[in-house]
C-alpha cells in the first residue's frame, strides 16, 4: 500500500543552534503530524524520521522528517543551500509542498 499524504502549508523558518552549526527547521502543522505518525507507525528510520520529498520555492529533494517539534510535532530541514536560492533567512515564512515517501 502506498502513502497518499501530501501537504501544502506556510511555515516560518526557526533556527536551531548545534554546536557552532545553524540548522534551520519548519515546523509542519499538527495535524500533517498527527496523520504523518499514524501512517508511518513501525515503519520509521533512525531517530523516528519519515522520508519525504519537499519543494519549497524553486527546489525540490528528498530528506526526511523528524518528530520533536512543538507539542510533539514533526519538524522538517530546510538546508543552506534551499534558503539561498530562495533568498530566505530564519524568520522568513515559506511555502511547503510535503509529500510522504514510505509506503
């Protein structure tokens, strides 16, 4: 059986400082997550994360989602590389196209 669950939302950019690294996350919305966990129940990778594809803006890959957002969330990377093409910095709300890959 293939996961159908797709996603558009606006979500702003936070940043999460490790060491001397900036990561930057969005949060995805609670309801996403909750259907996001129900889904992929037993079928997770390392650390409860979720493959998906994402677009947001002009890019698209394949990464994952991680749980640990806000009241138990999945929060999703958003790399360098994806903020610059877009000429977006934390703060900044962007448009994300989610769509879950297990399945």
């Amino acid at each position: 059986m293939a996961a159908d669950l797709q996603y558009e939302f606006t979500a702003a950019l936070w940043p999460w400082e490790v060491r001397r690294d900036l990561w930057t996350f969005v949060s995805l919305p609670d309801r996403a997550s909750a259907e996001i966990a129900e889904f992929a129940d037993g079928l997770t990778r390392g650390f409860g994360s979720v493959p998906v594809r994402v677009r947001i803006g002009t890019m698209t890959w394949r990464t994952s989602v991680f749980p640990g957002g806000t009241g138990g969330g999945y929060v999703l990377p958003v790399k360098r590389a994806v903020r610059e093409a877009n000429g977006v910095e934390v703060g900044d709300e962007v448009a994300v196209s989610l769509e879950v890959l297990v399945g």
